[in-house]
C-alpha cells in the first residue's frame, strides 16, 4: 500500500516535472522544423488572441474578418509547439470552431464549418446557401483530417473532454457530409475528385471505427474502395499532376496509412498510393527549374517560384528550401501570391517524418537536382469519370532547361471536372532563361487557356502540336504567356519577343500565324490578372471561314 502510492506520487512528480512539448509532439524532419517555426511566427501576428482566430489572409487582407480553417490549422501547430500558452489558445479554438458547427440536421451543409465565424448564418434571409461560396463543402474534409490529427497526435495535451467533443463533431461532419452525392443539389463529390473524396473516406471510416457505428465504418471503407479501384486503372488519382491538391490528397492518404486499422482497405492502400504519387511526381517535376511539369488539371499559377503551391511545402520538408524557390532566402512564403496556402504549414510539418518513410527513395534525388544534358520522356493515362468521355492521355517532354507536356482529352465541359479554364492547363510550357544579369535563374512560361471541350496534344523534343478535332473556323488558340524578366523587354508584340526562347508557328498549321496580342496586367490592359499572375495574352486565330481543322505546330527552342 505505502509503496504503492509512494510510487503513485512519484508518478505524479514524474508527470509533472517532464515538459508536456516532449511528449507529445510529433517528430519533423529537420527541413520541416525551420519551416514549421518561421510560418508560426508569421500566424502568431496575424492571430487576434481577442476573438480566438487568425484574420482572413488572402491577398488583400480582407478589413476585419477572421478564418476558420486556417485557425484549425493552426491550433495543430500550437500544440505541436506547446509553449507559453499555446495549448490553451489551441483548446479555445477547437471549442469555438465546434460552437459554431451547423447543427441542423435537415440543411445540406449540416455538420460543416463556417467559412468565417462573423458571416451570416447561411440560408437566412439575406444569406443564400451558396455551394463553394456561402459554404463549402469541402471544409467538413479539410477540417474533418485536422481535427483527427488533433485528436491522435495531441490527445493527451487537450484531454479527454475535447477529445470527446472532437468525435462529436466529427460524427455530425460524417452525417452531413453523407448528403453529398456527385450531380446532385449542385454537388460534385464523386471518387474521381480525388482531395476531398480521400478527405471524406478517412473521415467517416475513421469516426465509425471511434464511435463504434459499423454502419459510418462500412460506408467509409465502401467508398474508399470506389476511389482505390479508380486509382488502379492507371496507378494515379484522377486529380492528376496538381501542384497544389497533391498536397491535399497526399496528406489524406497519410491518415489512410498512419491513423486507420489494419483491417481497413485504407491503411492497406495508402502507403502504395502515396509511392505511386510520389513516383509521378519525380517524373514530372523539374529541379532545375523548380517546377512540376504539365499539363496540369489543376494550378493555381504557372511559376511555382512565385506561388505557394503545396507540393513545393512537401518537397521543402523532404529536401529543404533552396530547392523550392529561388529567390536567395527572401521569398517566404507569405511574400508569393497566394500566401494563404502557406498556412498549410502546420500540417505538412507536424506529419512529416512519418510522411517522409512513405516517400519512395529515388524520388529525393529527384527533387533535388535535374542531371545536366539528360532528357526523359514521360508518358501517362488518367480517367476522371463522369467528365472524361475517353481517358486522357499524357506526354511531357523534359531537359535540364526546358520543359513541354500536352494533354489530349475529350470531356464534358470547358475546363475539365473542376470546370474551371483558369486552372485546367492542358499544355504548358517552361524554360529557363538568362536574359540579364538580375534574374539569371527565372523561368519563362507558356501555358495554353482551354477554350474546347477536347483536343489533341502531340509532344516530343521541341514540338507541341495542338489539335481541335472538333473544332471550326470560330476556335482559338490563347496562350498565357509570362512577362519578361526585369531588364528584358517590356513590350511583347509576338512570338519573336518573348525572353529566352524561340518560338516559332510550323509546318501543318492551319491557323493564323502571327497572334493576337493583348496584354494582362496588373494596373492595365486589356484582360483580368489570371491567379494574381499578369501575362500576355497571344491568341490564334482560324482564317475566316476556314474548313481546316484548326491546327496549331509550335517548333520550340532554347536560344
Ligand atoms: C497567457 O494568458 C494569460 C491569461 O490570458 C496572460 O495573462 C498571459 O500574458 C499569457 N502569456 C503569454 C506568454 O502569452
Ligand atoms: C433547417 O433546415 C431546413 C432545410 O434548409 C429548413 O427548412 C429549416 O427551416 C431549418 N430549421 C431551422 C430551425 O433553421
Ligand atoms: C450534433 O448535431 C446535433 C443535432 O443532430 C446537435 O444537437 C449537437 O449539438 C451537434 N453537436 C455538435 C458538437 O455540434
Ligand atoms: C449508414 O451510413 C450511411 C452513410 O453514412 C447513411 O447514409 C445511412 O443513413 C446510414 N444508415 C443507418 C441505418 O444509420
Ligand atoms: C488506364 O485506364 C484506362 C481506363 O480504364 C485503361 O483503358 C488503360 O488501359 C489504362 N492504362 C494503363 C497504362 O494502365
Ligand atoms: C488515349 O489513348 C487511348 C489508347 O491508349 C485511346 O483509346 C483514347 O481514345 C485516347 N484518348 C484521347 C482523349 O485521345
Ligand atoms: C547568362 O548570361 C551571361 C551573360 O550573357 C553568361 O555569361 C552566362 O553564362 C549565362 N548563363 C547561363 C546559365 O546561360
Ligand atoms: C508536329 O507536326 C509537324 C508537321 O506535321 C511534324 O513534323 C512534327 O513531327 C509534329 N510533332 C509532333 C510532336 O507530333
Ligand atoms: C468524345 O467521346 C465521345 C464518346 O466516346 C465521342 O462520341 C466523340 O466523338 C468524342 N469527341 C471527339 C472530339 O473525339
Ligand atoms: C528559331 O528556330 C527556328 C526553327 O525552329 C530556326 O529556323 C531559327 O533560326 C531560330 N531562330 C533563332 C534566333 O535562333
Ligand atoms: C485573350 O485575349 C482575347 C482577345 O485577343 C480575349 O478575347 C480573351 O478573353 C483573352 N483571354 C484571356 C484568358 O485573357
Ligand atoms: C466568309 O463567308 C461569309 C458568308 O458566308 C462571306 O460574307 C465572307 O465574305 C467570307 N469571308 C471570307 C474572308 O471569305
């Protein structure tokens, strides 16, 4: 008796005098501790410790508001840091976030989260619900997947009330987000929309498995299945080669392997899946340029040097900064557009050395350097049903400094399943170019603006042929096209003026072959800024009344 509770208050010393932070927080990898503890700093200013949120970052600051899922981001890394009084902001915040969680059960966005805490209650009179405006379904995932993380990295930190309001939400998240059936209620969640249908499967089967409902367990493994059966066809997700939305997929797929039971089709999967991206992911990424390759079905700007894309977090922890962007240690994340993404942070770092043992080794070489005078040739398939009528083929061309992929499809709508033609970039272009001495390392770009629901992308070394084989005199080539450097020319009136590449319309063309130019730009032009980014606009054009198929070769050479 006596020993036993000498033995209990010594315990009791024990627990008291070991600093929380060693126990629980996670192992980074060294790369992701820097990163990790400069973007905290950058969150702790923007952190109002009155309302218990981070402001609304988004280039501009929008005046006043705050944000909710980049405030449960960063909770993850508060307790991840546990210092000073980390913990209790962070516990202040899940409860708050929680507080305000859609409780009606009969409202579509039932057991979401607010996108802001001051907005209206969505479906009140002057507050339309408005899919992926007024509320966005995808936040039940993206929030859903942190509070897991929360929950089993952090447990002991917030203690068992928290963790129990946590499966609470979370229930009421899987219930809610069950309602979303792709094509209906002007929903889109089908397997094929790989980042939040992985965020979903986890989410309910995990919250199933912890509320012991066999019934939310069956539907999450259920439709984890349809989505590994879509990944087998071509050992991809359709969502394919996406700088930003990889790193989403990924870091579901990291719960699929990390945070579900043996006996789950996910933690069987997830693992291979997270290898099989990584490995198209080398393929297509480029260290010299520090850039993926196209075509992409989804960007959110052409020069991963000059946004935050996810992908370029992921590689930082693996491999470090400078291979990630090349400005000389002045470019924090916070400093490229959209910023915002960087608030991911967190995340990507609290996971990453489990994340990194997933990482199949020939990939880091890849990430770090592209071998000088060497070329590969990359030929991929991706399916992305129902807006796929065939499956897409793939074909990117690489070299040290210069880089074409194309994409042949025939889909659904203009812009593929995201049915967006800003971000949807069937073929692109990118070359390194050393027009002065200032910027002697940036990259030049040329990405084509979809305009056509299919077309027919031919690629090889210098060569891009691009077809409309439904097409007509009406139908147009339009090129975002990158400004030149600082010191290059400031005026771009066709091909012939672009920085650091020659360009020149081939044999086999149908279309016009001088351009129209228009350009883009921040303070002026013609046209809107794409992703922030302003561009010449080259456009071509069919002769009038033409009956060719609109065809357009593009011979493409390093100076
Ligand atoms: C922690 O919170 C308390 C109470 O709100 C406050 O007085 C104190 O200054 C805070 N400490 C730090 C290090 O922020
Ligand atoms: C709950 O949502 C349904 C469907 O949107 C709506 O008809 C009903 O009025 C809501 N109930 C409350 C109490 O807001
Ligand atoms: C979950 O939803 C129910 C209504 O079904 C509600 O009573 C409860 O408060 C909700 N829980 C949370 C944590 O929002
Ligand atoms: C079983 O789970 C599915 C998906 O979450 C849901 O649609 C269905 O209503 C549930 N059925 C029961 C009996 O709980
Ligand atoms: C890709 O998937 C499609 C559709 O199922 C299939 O026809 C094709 O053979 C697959 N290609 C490869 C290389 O696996
Ligand atoms: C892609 O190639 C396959 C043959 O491998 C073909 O069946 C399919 O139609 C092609 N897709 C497109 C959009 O051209
Ligand atoms: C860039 O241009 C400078 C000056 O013309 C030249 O000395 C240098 O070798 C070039 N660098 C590359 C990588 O082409
Ligand atoms: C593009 O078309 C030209 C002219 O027909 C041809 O010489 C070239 O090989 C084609 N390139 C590709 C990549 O198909
Ligand atoms: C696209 O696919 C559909 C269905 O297979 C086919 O009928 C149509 O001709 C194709 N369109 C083009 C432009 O190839
Ligand atoms: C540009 O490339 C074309 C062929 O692709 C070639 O005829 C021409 O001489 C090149 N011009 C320059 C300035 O290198
Ligand atoms: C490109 O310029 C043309 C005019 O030449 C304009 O009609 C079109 O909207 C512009 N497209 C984009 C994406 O800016
Ligand atoms: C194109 O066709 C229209 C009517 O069919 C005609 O008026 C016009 O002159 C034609 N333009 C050219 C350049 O042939």
């Amino acid at each position: 008796m006596r020993s036993n509770s000498l033995a209990a208050s010594l315990a009791g010393l024990l627990a008291l005098s070991l600093p929380a932070a060693q126990v629980a927080a996670t192992k980074m990898t060294s790369h992701a501790h820097s990163m990790f503890h400069k973007e905290m700093k950058f969150l702790d200013n923007i952190y109002d410790p009155v309302a218990g949120y981070l402001y609304y970052f988004y280039y501009p600051l929008a005046a006043g508001p705050h944000e909710t899922r980049s405030t449960v981001w960063y909770a993850t890394g508060l307790l991840q840091r546990n210092e000073g009084n980390d913990t209790v902001n962070a516990i202040r915040i899940i409860k708050d976030v929680i507080a305000n969680q859609e409780k009606n059960v009969s409202a579509q966005w039932y057991g979401d989260y607010t996108v802001y805490p001051e907005q209206p209650t969505v479906g009140s009179p002057s507050y339309a619900p408005v899919i992926y405006n007024s509320w966005d379904p995808n936040w039940r995932g993206f929030i859903g997947t942190t509070l897991m993380i929360i929950y089993e990295e952090f447990g002991s930190l917030i203690g068992k009330d928290v963790q129990d309001l946590i499966l609470e939400s979370l229930y009421n998240n899987t219930i809610g987000d069950s309602y979303r059936v792709g094509g209906v209620d002007g929903d889109n969640l089908y397997p094929s929309y790989s980042n939040p249908s992985l965020m979903r499967a986890v989410v309910t089967g995990w919250t199933g498995n912890h509320c012991n409902d066999s019934n939310m367990t069956a539907a999450g493994e259920t439709y984890a299945q349809e989505i590994i059966d879509l990944f087998n066809m071509n050992d991809t997700l359709s969502e394919f080669n996406v700088p930003t939305y990889y790193g989403v997929s990924l870091n579901a797929l990291t719960l699929w392997s990390k945070y579900m039971p043996e006996t789950s089709v996910m933690r069987q999967n997830g693992p291979r899946m997270v290898g099989d991206i990584w490995t198209a992911f080398g393929d297509f990424y480029n260290a010299k340029l520090r850039n993926l390759a196209g075509p992409w079905d989804r960007s959110y700007g052409y020069d991963m040097n000059r946004y935050v894309a996810i992908m370029s977090l992921y590689i930082w922890s693996l491999v470090g900064r400078e291979h990630v962007f090349s400005g000389a240690g002045t470019e924090d994340p916070w400093l490229l557009t959209h910023a915002d993404d960087g608030e991911f942070i967190p995340i990507v770092a609290t996971l990453s050395e489990y994340h990194k043992s997933l990482v199949p080794d020939a990939v880091f070489s890849q990430l770090k350097s592209f071998p000088a005078n060497a070329s590969r040739t990359v030929h991929r398939q991706a399916y992305t049903p129902p807006f796929d009528l065939e499956v897409r083929n793939i074909t990117t061309w690489l070299t040290p400094d210069l880089q074409i992929g194309g994409d042949s499809y025939n889909q659904t709508v203009v812009g593929g399943a995201s049915q967006d033609s800003t971000s949807f970039s069937p073929a692109v272009v990118h070359w390194h170019r050393n027009a002065t001495a200032l910027q002697d390392a940036s990259v030049g770009y040329l990405s084509l603006h979809p305009s056509e629901m299919s077309m027919q992308a031919s690629v090889a070394a210098n060569s891009l042929n691009l077809t409309y084989p439904a097409g007509n005199a009406s139908s147009v080539f339009t090129f975002v096209v990158s400004s030149n450097p600082l010191g290059g020319r400031r005026d771009v009136t066709g091909l012939a003026d672009i920085d650091g590449i020659n360009i020149t319309v081939g044999a086999g063309s149908t279309v016009n072959p001088e351009p129209v130019v228009a350009f883009c730009g921040l303070v002026g032009g013609t046209c809107s800024l794409i992703h922030n980014f302003e561009f010449w606009n080259l456009t071509f054009t069919m002769p009038a009344n033409s009956t060719a198929l609109p065809q357009l070769n593009l011979n493409i050479q390093l100076p």
